[in-house]
C-alpha cells in the first residue's frame, strides 16, 4: 500500500478507485463524497490520496481495552 501511495500520492482517483482505497462500494462513496474533499469535473468525482488518507485519520476511533 505504502507503494501505491508512493507512487500516486498526487494523482487523482476516479469514484470506483477511491471506494477500492477506503474498502467501501462505489454507492457508498456517491452518498457520502460530500464529507471528503473532491474535485468535480463535468459529471466526473475525483480525489486525492491525501484527501481520503486525511478523512480515514478524522473517523479513526480509539480502541477501548
């Protein structure tokens, strides 16, 4: 993963890729992209690593033992 993120850490992830990169589905994504920073061209969402690595970081919640 480290790799990929590496390798695309400024490139721009269409809907499906980025719903492959937080594990939900592409419907999942659609209903919530207003809670992560996207760019809209035309008809197209996009995102950024950095953008969807922040929004995993703002929902992570501490494990209680």
């Amino acid at each position: 993963m480290q790799e990929i993120k590496e390798k695309f850490q400024s490139a721009l992830l269409k809907k499906n890729e980025a719903a492959i990169y937080l594990n939900v589905t592409p419907r999942w994504l659609q209903r919530n992209a207003y809670k992560i920073p996207h760019i809209k061209m035309g008809k197209s969402v996009m995102f950024l690593i950095p953008d969807l690595d922040a929004y995993i970081q703002r929902n992570r919640k501490a494990g209680v033992m």
